[in-house]
C-alpha cells in the first residue's frame, strides 16, 4: 500500500506537469465513458433489471397464431378457454386499452384507461395504496360500476383527498364508485389513470374479435418449455371447441415488453464501443508523445535500480488516474444524458422513464474506467519502458525509439481510421434508410392537416343514431370555420399504430383450405378521401346518402383487391366483417393504398364502411386547412365544447407529429449512430493531426536540412501530408473489407437500401480523405514555415 501511495502521487504530480495533455486526455475519455454509462444505464432499465412485478420470471403472454398472422391478440372466448385450464397456469389475466372522459369536476378530461379482469392487478402483486381492487363479480357484463384510479389522478384532480374512496364520479358520462387508488408506479404496456373492471361477456366480445392482451402466472415448478409444449399439444382441442384453426404459444412478458429494442441497443453498444475503443487509440497517442519526453528519465531510474515492472507499474497508475478523472467527469455527463433522453420524445424505448444512473451503473462506469485504462495504457508504458537510451550517452537509441513510438502511432490511427469508417458507413446506411422512408409513397397528404381524439361512449349517447349525429354536427361546424378546406371523420388514423382487424365474408370468393381472408376496418365519414387525399380509383367515394336505413356499401383499398379479388371487378360483389358489421355490404369504390401500420411496412387490405351506417364512439377528426394548423387548436375545442359542452378533447396533433411519430424509433437510431460517426470522426481526425504534429516536431532538423539543401516548401508539404494519406488510405482499406461484413448485421434495420450501398460506400471514404486531408495539412503548413538556420543550430 506504501508503493502504491507512492505511484500515486508521483503519478499525479506527473499529470499536472502536463495539464493540456491530461486535459485533451480526460474530456476524450469522459466522453467516450460517459455514453457508454448512459447506454448501460438504457439496458439496465429495459433488458437486466426484472420487471416490477410479483415473481416476474413466472409472467407470460398467451398470444394468438393465426393462419395470416404469426402473433395476434387474444379473443375473449380464447382467454376464457385458458382461463379454465388450471394444468398450466395458476393464474390468467386480461385486459385492453380503454379510454374514460372525466366530467362534473371541473374542465372535462379525456384519461388513459384499461378494462381488466379481476385477476390481473393481483397476479401482477399490485396493491392499492387505498381502497381495493374490484371482484370477479365486478368483472360481469352487468356488473357494478367501480372503478380504481392512478395516484396521479388522485392527487391532481382530488387532492390526494382519502376520502374519494367509496365516492361516486361521472366516466363517460355514467356513475362509477371510486374503490381504490394505485401506486404511481404502477403501468402494464403503458401508464393509465382508470381501471375499469372487463364487463364482458360472449355477446359483446364474440370469438371473431381479437383485441385482449392476455397473460398469465406459470404453475410453480412448471419450466417454460413445457408449457410450450403444453400449448402446443392442448391448442387443436381449443381451436376444436372454438370452431377456428387458431393455435396459441406463450412468450415470457419481459419479452413481450422489450420487444425488439435488444436489437436496437445493440446497435447502439457496438456503435458506442467502436467510440470508446477510437478515444482509447487517441489517449494513447497522447501518452506516447508525452512519453518521448520522457526517455531520459526512464533511462536513469533504469540505471539507479528500477525494474521494467516498476517503470510498467507506474506508467499504469498514471494512465488508470486519468481514466478515473474521465470517468468521474463521464459519469456527470451520464447524469445529463440520462435526463436528456428521458426528456426525448417517445422512441419506441419501454420502460424509458426506469432509466437512472444506479449503484449498478456506477460500477459499470468504475469498471469501464479501470479497464480503459488498462487499454490505451499498457501500450505506452511498455514501449515507454523499453528504451535503450544510454544516460551517459545521451542519444544512444534515440532514433530506433522514436521509429518504434511512430510506427505504434502509426497503427493507432490506422485502427482510428477502419473504426470511423465504419461507423460513418453504418450511419450512412441508416440515414438513406431514413431518407428512403420518408420519400416512401404514403398514400395520402399529411401537410397542412390537424387532428384531435374523441370518445362519446354508448353510455353517454345511448342510440348509435346519436353517436352519428353528434360527429356529423360537429363536422358541419368545424367545416364552417374560416379558412377549413375540408373536415371527416375516421376510426382509426393513419401511422398512429392503432388497428382494428378480424376475418371477412366475401361473396363468391371462399376462404381456401389452410386461408384466412383478413382484412383491416375503417370507419369514415364521406369527406374522409378527399381530406385526407387518399385518391379513388376505381367507382365512387361515400356521399351523405351513405346513411342508416341506405343500402349499405363499403370501400376496399388497391391491396383487398391484389390479395383477395385479383383479375376481377370487385364493385358490386358484396363484403361481411362479420365480428363487427354483422351484414353484407355492397363494394362501390376502390381507393389507393396507404402505409397505415408505417411508413416501411407494406399497405394491407383495408375495408371502409361509411360512419353514419355503422357508428362507433371513439373517432379521430381530421382538419385540413393552409397555414399552420395548429392554429386552429383551440378553435377546435370551442367547437366541440359548442355541440356537448361535457365532451372531453384529448390528444390535439398534426399529421406531421403524427408522421414524426411513427419514425421516431428508426430516426433516433439513425441520429445516435450518426451523432457517434461525427465524434469518431473527429477523434479520428485528431488522432491523425497528432501524429504528423509529433513526426513534424521529432523531424524538425531533418526537415531544415533538406530546405537547406534546396527542397521546396511544396516538396516538404508533400512529404508531411503524403504520410498522413498514406496512414488514411491504409486504414480506409481495412475498414472497406471490415465493412462487407459488418454492414450484413444492419440488414433489419435498413430500408429501400443495402448493405453494399454504392453511395454510400463512396461517399463515407471521400468524407474520411477529406477530414485527413485537412488533418494533414495543418502540421504540414507549419514544416513548411521551419526556418532551416534555425532548426540546424537547434539541438
């Protein structure tokens, strides 16, 4: 402990003799630390750290396999047949996203709310942090009215008041008693401020309708695997019983959470690792310049007694003392990082607001420190520590150690190099893919078009006729208003990722064996194609005639025909969603196709049935008007609070942030990885800088020698840069190789381009020459400046 007090502080006294080197040292480091300790802290929170739930490695997802789709929702007559299966599960669960527009106290609210069978928030080890949760009874079609509500809702809209338990409030325009309230911590697939009990049953939840999230609790002792197998085996009895040809598997609920974000982190680690791996190279540069001052030292403590090892021992604690600065300063950066992305806009991350900067993560970043500073020091010290210099002699060996420190300098950049190639190529790659997304052929115009959510349940407006009426009076105003080109309605808008899918009847075409016809359901009023411009190819749109009591027709978009119809003349024939709009409705317009599931994901068929036909309570309004629409935000609310005052608006947007939206995974990919090919770049650059800067200043003599003997300040430019390219053009050239295999492992997340991207290999070589260019120039200018009477007399 006394030695290693004694390397210490000699090492720090060592460090602040050169205070811009351990500097430039230090931010380098605290940066490439710092994002990796913020990317640590992301994969703590979404893949290491266990779900917050009761016994989470027991919890899975019970999803639907259907002929068409591999993974679906689960239909309610499917969750009850699990339900009563006890050799499997010892408990299952159910649920789906609702919604609950609070009115009677104060401004109405729209909330986020989920319907959930009584078994979910036990089974989940949720407890109330007052009151209870409802009964099974409770979750009968007929059953009471209660209700549970989030602690935030408690506490913004009644005043963490204890006793709003046990009270009545008005959702969706009905009494419900308020019987519990929950931890704020509490969400399953996203945050809700209603639980509400299921309320279902066969008749309004027929086997057709695939919308339940269903999970369960595994039997103790019961592995995975075996349930799988159970599933497997038990599903054709199911699907027998059921009279369908689905069949069932589990996936474990963490899984189900994550999704593919590993990939995504993944991604991003390489990315980052490649960053920390080029700012290592860089430090290391630095330690070796700064270590050919140094040979005269090393060369007498060599003389007076001291080992290789203690010279290797003390060049390692200088170099583990500058990694630990750079990691405490990293860490501070993380502390940033962290905030800033959870202050992000949403990006697909689950459980993004889980992210902090824990006892976990500090040791990772401790870890991280020691060991980059074992990396980028060992290199040095030994060549530091191998010197021949004679002390007595002076210069003995000078020239063969400093050809050594070049040529590891050398090697440096070259990894630099190969390392920012990659990178730039893999960024390249994900921009056009970007680029390539967003000039996809959407199907529709999302500029100049706002949007706004609403929900007037049946409970509120009893008669579908009601419903209708309430959206066809409220479009006949928000037409009126200054300016507006067009006003429609639909059920559910495009890129928001919201569906509503199941099997169709078409007239004349069966299903064949082993095929399901499935198709999309849209709901529109009859502007809906001409506001959103969504082109009619072939008869007509709907029209105000398209009413209750009309004969009922429908819409098909391009790809129902190609997948269902091709080579025939689909108006006229008749369609059946018959797990919605139980009857035959007679196709009289075919419309183009829209990206509705993504931009990068191919249309799928869609079928259009008139609103005033078939009513349903939640419904978007889409506003088209010139300018800016967000303008017309509170203009929109004036008019729903005109036609029901009690009505709740929520999620005002334009299809621009719509459209933002649905990117913002793809786009934040591609932003981080290109934000770490810029700053591997420029480390990169540094590095190259660096070296010439160091060869200029070892070479000065030689260099005013041959000015002296007649070399022009051309020739010296050439000499100095043509190194620099040299050193460029062999690391471009590994990097290229390295490059035809790396790039393979983005193929998922590209679109519209490949792997071999001939622009983008092109473009990202000629980036790096010309960085290393400008690179070389700088130190190869200041040669040219050398005055040779100068640098002859100097020693």
């Amino acid at each position: 402990m006394k030695t290693l007090g004694m390397d210490l502080r000699f090492g720090i006294r060592m460090l602040l003799r050169t205070p811009a080197i351990t500097l430039v040292a230090i931010v380098t480091l605290a940066v490439g630390i710092g994002g990796n300790t913020v990317l640590f802290s992301i994969v703590d929170a979404v893949l290491l750290r266990p779900l917050a739930y009761h016994d989470p490695d027991r919890l899975v997802m019970l999803r639907d396999k259907q002929p068409a789709v591999p993974s679906a929702p689960t239909s309610y007559p499917e969750y009850l047949a699990w339900k009563a299966d006890t050799g499997l599960f010892e408990q299952v669960a159910a649920m789906f996203g609702a919604s609950g527009s609070l009115t009677g106290q104060g401004e109405p609210e729209s909330l986020r709310a989920m319907r959930a069978s009584a078994s979910l928030l036990p089974m989940l080890g949720v407890a109330p942090i007052l009151g209870r949760t409802h009964a099974e009874a409770e979750d009968d079609r007929g059953g009471e009215r209660v209700v549970t509500i989030s602690e935030g809702l408690w506490r913004r809209r009644f005043g963490a008041d204890p006793a709003v338990i046990g009270k009545a409030v008005t959702l969706n325009g009905e009494p419900w008693t308020v019987i519990g309230v929950l931890p704020r911590s509490f969400s399953f697939g996203r945050p809700v401020d209603l639980v509400f009990p299921l309320r279902l049953d066969t008749e309004n939840a027929q086997q057709g309708l695939h919308f339940l999230s269903v999970t369960g609790r595994l039997r103790p002792g019961l592995p995975f695997e075996q349930v799988q197998r159970g599933m497997e085996a038990k599903s054709p009895g199911v699907a027998t019983d059921l009279k369908t040809d689905h069949a069932w598997y589990v996936v474990s609920l963490k899984e189900w959470t994550v999704g593919d974000t590993s990939r995504t982190l993944a991604l991003l680690g390489a990315a980052l690792g490649f960053v920390l791996l080029i700012a290592c190279a860089n430090v290391a540069g630095l330690l070796l310049a700064r270590a050919a001052a140094r040979r005269q030292e090393v060369a007498i403590r060599r003389a007076i007694g001291a080992s290789r090892a203690d010279l290797v021992r003390q060049f390692l604690t200088e170099s583990v003392l500058l990694a630990v600065a750079g990691g405490l300063l990293g860490c501070l950066l993380a502390v940033w990082g962290v905030d800033l992305f959870k202050r992000l806009p949403e990006a697909g991350i689950p459980r993004a607001q889980e992210v902090s900067i824990g006892a976990s993560v500090l040791l990772f970043s401790l870890a991280l420190s020691l060991v980059t500073g074992l990396l980028f020091g060992l290199a040095p010290a030994l060549e530091t520590t191998a010197s021949t210099i004679d002390p007595l002699k002076g210069a003995t060996g000078l020239a063969g150690d400093t050809r050594r420190v070049q040529r590891m300098r050398g090697v440096l950049v070259v990894g630099q190099v190969s390392l920012s190639l990659l990178l730039l190529v893999g960024a390249g790659l994900l921009t056009r893919s970007l680029v390539g997304v967003l000039g996809s052929e959407r199907g529709f115009d999302v500029s100049n078009v706002m949007t706004m959510e609403l929900n007037l349940p049946a409970s509120i407006v009893k008669e579908p006729a009601g419903q209708a009426r309430f959206y066809s009076d409220l479009l006949d105003r928000l037409r009126g208003l200054p300016g507006v080109e067009a006003a429609a309605t639909c059920s559910h808008l495009p890129l928001s990722g919201s569906n509503t899918n199941g099997d169709v009847l078409i007239e004349g075409r069966p299903a064949a064996q082993g095929e399901t016809l499935l198709s999309e359901l849209r709901r529109v009023s009859e502007d809906y194609f001409t506001t959103m411009r969504i082109p009619v190819v072939r008869g007509r749109a709907f029209t105000s005639r398209d009413a209750a009591g009309a004969p009922a027709v429908a819409i098909v978009n391009q790809a129902f025909v190609d997948r269902y119809l091709a080579g025939q003349d689909p108006i006229g024939r008749r369609v059946d969603a018959q797990w919605d709009t139980h009857g035959w409705q007679e196709i009289v317009g075919v419309v183009g196709n829209i990206r509705h599931d993504g931009l990068d994901q191919p249309p799928l068929p869609e079928l259009y049935v008139p609103f005033r036909q078939v009513p349903m309570e939640s419904m978007v309004a889409v506003v088209r008007a010139p300018g800016d629409p967000t303008a017309l935000g509170a203009l929109l609310r004036r008019e729903v609070y005109a036609v029901r005052p009690d009505q709740p608006v929520r999620s005002l947007r334009t299809m621009d942030e719509v459209l933002s939206g649905s990117i913002a995974p793809r786009r934040l990919t591609a932003s981080m990885v290109g934000g770490f090919a810029w700053m591997a770049l420029f480390l990169a650059s540094i590095g190259i800088y660096g070296l010439l800067a160091f060869w200029v200043s070892e070479r000065r003599r030689e260099i005013g020698l041959r000015m002296a003997l007649g070399a022009r300040p051309r020739q010296v430019l050439g000499l100095v840069v043509s190194r620099g390219l040299l050193l460029t053009g062999v690391g471009l050239g590994i990097g290229l190789v390295a490059s035809a295999g790396l790039t393979r492992l983005l193929k998922g997340f590209l679109y519209g381009v490949g792997p071999a991207d001939p622009i983008t290999l092109l473009a990202t070589p000629l980036l790096l020459g010309v960085v290393a260019l400008f690179a070389s120039w700088l130190p190869a200018r200041r040669a040219m400046r050398i005055d040779p009477a100068v640098a002859l007399r100097s020693d």
